[in-house]
C-alpha cells in the first residue's frame, strides 16, 4: 500500500494564513496612511488659517496707522471720510504717490488743525478710541486705546496706583508691600522700603536686581519681586496672570500728563482717583456715551463732589498716543501695539512704534463691547 504524503495540506494552509496577514499588514498600513493624510490635510487647514489670520490682523493695523496718520480725530473718536475705499479692496502698501495725493486732497480728509474741509459729507462711522472693538478684515477683531485714558506707569501717581491694585481685587494685605516693590524698583538710590527688596533680596531669590529706572513696557512689571508669577504651580502668586492681563490693559507707558483722559478712561481707571467710586465710574461712562465731557463742572453735576483736581492737569482730549489690540477668534492671542503719532511734524516718520506684546485671552478677562457697525464690509 502506498501512503500519501501530508505536506501538501500543510503548505496550502501555510500559504492562506501569510496572505491573510499580507492582506491584515496592507490593511493597517493603508488605514494608517489615510489617517496620517487625513492629519497633514487638517494641519495644512490649520496652517492656512493661522497664516490668513496673521495676514488679516497685519493688514488690519497697516490700515489703522494709515487713518490715524492722515486724519485727525475729534474728543475721542476718528471721523472716516465718506468715499474713503474701506476693506479687502484697500491695499495702503499698494498706493501709488500719486494715488496717495489725491487721497490726501479729498476734501472730505482731515486737515491738520483737526477741522474738516467739508464736515457736511461725513460717512457717519466713526473709530471711538476708548477699547470698544470693531470688526476688522476677515476675521479679525480690533480696538483702538487712548492712552492718555490710562494710568501711566512713567511720571506715577502712588496714591492712583494703589487703588488700581485694590480695584484688580488683589489682597489688601498686599496692596502696600507691591506698591513698596514697585517703588524700589524704578528708583534710582539702592535703599529698601519697608515692604520693599532691593539688589541683595532679588539675589537671595536668583531674581534679575532692580533696574533702578523706568518701565520700558507695561509687561516689566512681571520682574519686580512678588509681581511675577511664580515658577512653582503650587505656590500661590500675589497677582494671579487675569489680573496681570488685566492691569495690562489699564496702563501704559507712553502717555504721561496728568489725570486719565475722562473721555476714554476704563472704569477702574476712573475708580483709581480719590471721590470716584463704582456708581461714579459708571455715570461718566454712561454721561460719555451720549455726549463728550468738557469740563470739571459737568464732572461736579455728574458726581454731586467736588474732586478738587488741578486744572491744569485735567483733560477730556485724546492724546496722540494710541495703543492697538488686534485678535481673532482663531488665534489665542491679543496682539497690542503701542504707537505714538506725530502730526505737523517735518522730516519725521508719521508714527513711532514703541513695542509689541501678545497677550493671552482669557475667558475672564473683561473684553471690550463688540459692536456691529460697517467699518470693514
């Protein structure tokens, strides 16, 4: 008898069992590729997005200095001349000089003594300088700050700093050591206040010493001692980064001379000058929205006090010193400029940028009014 021989069988079961792995191998990595794709198209979206926003939030502030630098502006807002071209359709980097020119001799454009030419063909949109925001190109929001309606941080008035830092809702307990701090470090002798640190208590902390001068930016103040934020999660900060964010945007170093600006202050600002409280601060922004203030004497029917402030110190008019935050929905960040302009000056560039910071958005942190208006169709 002859006996059959079993490798046959065997074989072809081997050979199923290596395709169907075959097909299982080409199967996963087919699958991994289309995710792999699907991740690069996503990231390629996201890519153009970011890069758009970007674009749009450049073209948004080159179109901002160019009205702030060819116009003038009332008590507290720019007048847009009625045929002035607006949006996606105006490319200022893309103006002939003679373009430019005939521009500049509209009759409906601002002259420089701040009176216009023909006020009878006014466009009725207006940019308002006290941080309300406005949609920009595409999806980018903006505001525009006077900074005179803020607290300065150069030439400082100790006693309206101290009730900012109380109005950010900061422990009392440590409203004077802060203040004492921030006194040290922009003075110019090496001896510590009570509550204060000087070079040595920096050292014993490896902190960078006092600079011994003034701010540079708004944002310096987070390298003075006990203002900073503190490296370890677990150790509790004096100033919690909202309030950071937040006293951010209610000073500036740019503009210094005198009391804020009635007309565009924030609120907390108002509340930082003594005889102002919150119902205070809330009538003048109400009283200033209808009509401009101009005088201590509506201040006085306003309030029902006397504030007894200097005259001479007081303003209700816009400085040439502007700060411009920019932001979309897309992006995390607030870009804030902060721009000087320098109108009937010869032989000088038509603004000077200072800085830049970008800021976080935060959820809590007090956003300007978003009004619908046709500024950028």
């Amino acid at each position: 008898m002859i006996k059959k021989h079993a490798s046959q069988p065997l074989s072809r079961g081997f050979l199923l069992v290596t395709t169907l792995w075959i097909l299982t191998a080409i199967t996963l990595a087919l699958s991994y590729f289309a995710l792999w794709l699907d991740r690069s198209v996503q990231d390629i979206e996201t890519f153009k997005a970011d890069t758009q926003a970007e674009i749009d939030m450049l073209s948004t502030r080159s179109t901002l200095l160019y009205w702030f630098s060819t116009q003038s502006f009332y008590q507290s807002y720019l007048p847009l001349p009625a045929n002035s071209t607006l949006g996606a359709d105006m490319d200022v980097s893309a103006l002939s000089e003679e373009d430019l020119m005939a521009q500049l001799l509209d009759p409906n454009f601002m002259s420089n003594d701040g009176l216009s030419q023909n006020n009878n063909k006014d466009s009725g949109v207006y940019v308002y300088v006290d941080n309300r925001a406005y949609q920009g190109l595409g999806a980018t929001l903006f505001s525009v700050q006077d900074a005179s309606g803020l607290l300065p941080l150069r030439g400082v008035n100790w006693q309206q700093t101290r009730r900012l830092i109380m109005n950010l809702g900061i422990d009392s307990a440590d409203t004077q050591p802060l203040l004492d701090k921030f006194q040290d470090y922009v003075d110019l002798d090496e001896f510590s206040r009570l509550n204060g640190a000087e070079a040595y208590q920096y050292q014993e902390q490896d902190l960078l010493p006092p600079t011994n001068r003034l701010l540079r930016t708004t944002a310096e103040v987070q390298a003075i001692m006990d203002w900073r934020i503190p490296d370890d999660p677990e150790q509790k900060p004096k100033i919690t980064p909202d309030q950071h964010l937040r006293w951010q945007q209610l000073t500036t170093i740019t503009a210094a001379r005198g009391y804020p600006n009635f007309n565009t202050a924030p609120r907390e600002v108002l509340q930082s000058i003594i005889g102002i409280d919150h119902e205070g601060a809330e009538r003048i922004i109400k009283a200033r929205t209808r009509e401009f203030l101009l005088s201590t004497r509506e201040l006085y029917l306003l309030l029902g006090n006397d504030l007894g402030l200097d005259h001479e110190y007081v303003f209700f008019r816009p400085s040439h010193h502007l700060r411009f935050s920019l932001w979309s929905a897309q992006s995390r960040k607030i870009q804030q400029w902060h721009i000087s302009f320098t109108p009937g000056l010869e032989d000088q560039a038509p603004f000077e940028l200072h800085y830049r910071l970008d800021l976080p958005q935060a959820e809590k942190t007090q956003a300007p009014e978003r009004l619908e208006t046709p500024l950028l169709p």
